[in-house]
C-alpha cells in the first residue's frame, strides 16, 4: 500500500566526482551549493550531458509516489565499441529518514573492468528522490514529430493555482498575456497542451519550439514535489537572451522556495552574469583529463587552452583579491603588462598550477595568490598539491617540485579573513589630507562594528555608498593601500612581481 508521506525528506546531492565516464576521465569534485541552481558550462565534448546522465541515474522514486526511474543502462547502453567496464563515480547526499538527518553520504557507481560487468549501485538500492530529467529530444517541436496532415483531439481545461501560476510565469518570461491552458488528448490517447491568448486558442502544434519548450520546463518543474531534482540538457537552445534570463529568475526563486534543485547545461555566456542565483561550474579537457572550475568566465577558457595574451598572469580567487592584486599592478606601473584570472575557491589554485605542470608550460610568469585564510602553511600547500597532481613516478615527483612556491598568499593576519582585515586597515588610516570621496568611505566603515558575514564588512561599505561593485572595491582597496600595513599584506605577491616587471620594462636612456 502506498504510504501518506514519504520516508525520504529534504534530500540534496551536494557534489559529484567522477573518475571515469564516457567522456570524462579525473573530474575533481563538482558542488551544487550554495544556489538551487547550477549550470555545467563547457565546449562540445566536454562532457556537460554525460554529468547530467549520471545525476540523472543515482536516484530512485520513492515505492507510491512520482518521479522518473531512470538507471545507467538507460544513457550508456552496451554495444561492440563500449561496454563502460571501468566507469566509476561517487555522490555526495545529504536527506532525512523518517525525521533523522544523514549528511554527507558518500554513494559509489560504477562498472567492474570485467566483461560483462553489471552497473553498481544495484538498482533496487540506490537512494530515493523525485528526478525528472529533459533531454533535447524532449524540446523537438511537436509538429515535427506529428505524421498526420488531420490531427484530430478533444480538448478540456485545466484550472487550479498551479496552472495559474504557470501561465502568469510563462507570460513574464515570454512577454505574452496568456489567459487559459488546455490538455488536448488525441483517438489514439496521446496527450498534449494548449494555451490561450486574446481569445486565441492553440494546442502545441502550433506553439513555438521555445514557447512549447518554456512550457514544458515550467510545467515539469512546477508539478514536481518540494525536494525534486531536475536536470536539464541545453536550458538555453531555441531560447532568446530576455527569455533565459526571465526563466532563470522564475526558476530560482521556485527552487528556493520548495527546497529543489535544477542543474542544466549551456552554452550561453550570459549565465555567468546570473551568478548571484547559479552556480557556475565550468568543465574543460585537458591532456586526457577533465576539470571543474568555478565560476570560470569564458576569456579563461582561451588560457587554459594555451592561448597567452600578456606575459605576466595572476590567478586569484575572486573580485576582492582581483581588485588587490590590480592595485598592486598600478602602483608598479606594470598594468599592461599583466593579466588577472579568477578561479573561485582556494583549492582551484592548485588544479590550475597542476594543468600548467602538466603541459608543460612554462610557469616562471605564472602565480597564484590565495586569500592567506586558507592553505597558509607550506605543509597545507603541498598536501593540497598531492590531492591533484597524483602518482609515483618520476615525472610527477619532478612536477611537484617545479610547481613548489608558485602558490602564494597575501599576508593575512591570524584568525582574520580578508574582508575584516581591509575593514580593519580603512578604520584606522589617518584622515589628515584625504579627499572627500575617501572620508565618507571612512565614515560608512567606522559605522559597521560586527558583522556575521565577514564578507559584509566590504559588501555593505559598497552598498550604502550606492556603488557598483567593481568601482566599489577600487576605491576601498585604494584607501586601504594608504595604511602602514599594507606594504607588509601585500609583499609577497610584490616580491614575485617587482622583477619580472623590471625585466619588461622599456629603459629610456
């Protein structure tokens, strides 16, 4: 008998990390927080759907309740040029069993090398989820896959708050007043939907391939239970830029609210300027292997396939560091000669210096700073190298020992994150012969006296000015610059850059 409520509550997936897929060989752990939201970026091959296959696979409906059963066997099926064998991957979950929190369990999938081999996890014991996957076969234009030049259908309509909200969605994302939807069920049983306009009826047939497909998004996303996930190939194909960027939006907040998780893929650049509602989790091969990034834009795409378009390259974690780090640039007039590249969280520094290693490449222009909150020992640095740059041979001893000090950090006081300690540096610069514009950044700054979030020592300085952020952080960190400390925060990164600029430099004589 079909249970009231389910045993399985409040589920997430938290990462993925595969060792072997199809296409995808030693992808470091991809994460699905701190949004509802992700998209898996990435250049044909890269192995974006393969991901999406996988996740769609881990899970099982729960025995009386809704959702997709969609198993391994199902996206890689056998054939004479591949049986899988050797394909291997983990998930990290967290859910709720009858009340009881299990977080942060560890999942294993795979084929043993063996011919023949079976898929693992078995699937009668695999978690429980409501999973729904939409493939691009799904988006096909249903005039495209109807045979019959007489299509005959009955139609009844639908009303109740959900279709409610879905027409009121899908007019703000397609700006289009839709009134009513209809379901439209043909002799042979067959089901599709219609919708309404200015009195105008039509069914699907008749719909735009982005208008039928803007529907069936929200209608899969809506209809599914609180703590569903729902993976989506090519969100952004037969979309326009306004309509994707609305959809994202009605998409988040839906999420958000009912604890759910869409994950999609695209090719759309514009995905990256939505990072406040997604996660950007960028895939790249290289040399046989694959990479995750986070929230890499596009122009690092091109570095990390060998093109180089200034001689000095500076690897920071984010737009703070990166507004530092441009500081330090000008005021060794050596701007023109540098370019400067975000590559999110701290451990990321290692992956990329390990790729550099790797090819081959020449580092000795190369560095990467971290914020100094984190890997702040030379023991933590080259632990966190050997999680990356792994074997026992040789060549990858050889590596490790290149690659020692290319990962640098500002000198960050103990027990202090970066924002604190900038907070801390502008509250305490003598006034005496600033212009006005710094007073009043001083005067905001001595206003906040704690924050939980140490990020909003900056963010807020920024937000109650009414400053855009990049601007923002150009203007604090010049007034930090002023403070006796300073020179001794950033003189490491200094130390690496001072010469390699003298070596650049045009002598005029």
């Amino acid at each position: 008998m079909p249970q009231n409520s389910k045993i399985i509550t409040n589920q997430r997936i938290n990462s993925i990390k595969i060792g072997r897929l199809k296409c995808v060989n030693e992808l470091n752990e991809i994460f699905f927080h701190p949004h509802s939201l992700t998209a898996i970026l990435g250049p044909n091959g890269s192995g974006k759907s393969t991901i999406l296959h996988a996740l769609a696979s881990i899970y099982m409906p729960e025995e009386g309740f809704p959702g997709e059963d969609n198993k391994l066997g199902d996206f890689f099926p056998r054939s004479p040029q591949a049986e899988w064998n050797g394909s291997n991957f983990n998930i990290n979950i967290t859910y709720r069993r009858d009340g009881s929190l299990i977080e942060n369990e560890i999942k294993n999938y795979g084929k043993a090398e063996n011919r023949g081999s079976r898929w693992i996890q078995i699937y009668a014991r695999r978690p429980m989820r409501e999973v729904y996957y939409l493939g691009i076969d799904k988006c096909v234009p249903m005039i495209e896959s109807e045979k019959n030049n007489n299509v005959k259908y009955e139609t009844s309509n639908v009303s109740s708050a959900l279709i409610t909200m879905m027409l009121n969605k899908a007019s703000y994302i397609l700006n289009k007043r839709y009134t009513s939807f209809n379901h439209h069920q043909k002799p042979n049983g067959s089901k599709f939907i219609g919708v309404e306009i200015d009195g105008l009826a039509y069914s699907s047939l008749s719909m735009s391939a982005g208008e039928q497909k803007i529907f069936l998004i929200l209608e899969t996303v809506f209809k599914a239970d609180k703590n569903a996930l729902i993976l989506i190939d090519e969100l952004d194909l037969l979309l326009h830029d306004e309509a994707l960027k609305k959809l994202i939006y009605v998409l988040s907040s839906h999420a958000n609210e009912k604890n759910k998780q869409i994950i999609f893929t695209t090719h759309r650049e514009l995905i990256i300027d939505l990072a406040d509602k997604v996660n950007i989790r960028h895939i790249v091969s290289l040399d046989n292997r694959s990479y995750c990034f986070d929230e890499t834009k596009p122009d690092a795409i091109n570095r990390l396939t060998g093109e180089q378009v200034k001689p000095l390259e500076i690897f920071v974690e984010d737009d703070l560091a990166n507004a530092i780090a441009r500081k330090i640039c000008s005021s060794l007039q050596a701007s023109r000669y540098v370019k400067i590249y975000m590559f999110g969280a701290a451990i990321n520094a290692f992956t990329l210096l390990s790729s550099s290693l790797i090819r081959g490449e020449d580092i000795s222009h190369k560095i990467y700073i971290l914020d100094g909150d984190e890997y702040s020992t030379p023991v933590a640095k080259s632990t966190a190298l050997d999680r990356v740059l792994t074997g026992t041979e040789e060549r990858t001893r050889q590596l490790k020992v290149e690659g020692q000090g290319k990962v640098i950090q500002f000198n960050l006081p103990d027990n202090l994150k970066p924002e604190t300690y900038l907070h801390q540096l502008i509250t305490e610069i003598s006034i005496d012969g600033l212009e006005n514009d710094a007073l009043e950044i001083i005067t905001v700054a001595n206003s906040i006296r704690f924050e939980m979030d140490s990020h909003r020592y900056i963010t807020n300085i920024i937000d109650r000015l009414g400053l855009d952020r990049a601007s923002g952080l150009a203007k604090i960190i010049d007034l930090a610059s002023k403070h006796p400390d300073w020179i001794s925060y950033i003189q490491s990164v200094s130390d690496w850059l001072t010469p390699l600029v003298e070596q650049l430099r045009e002598r005029m004589n």
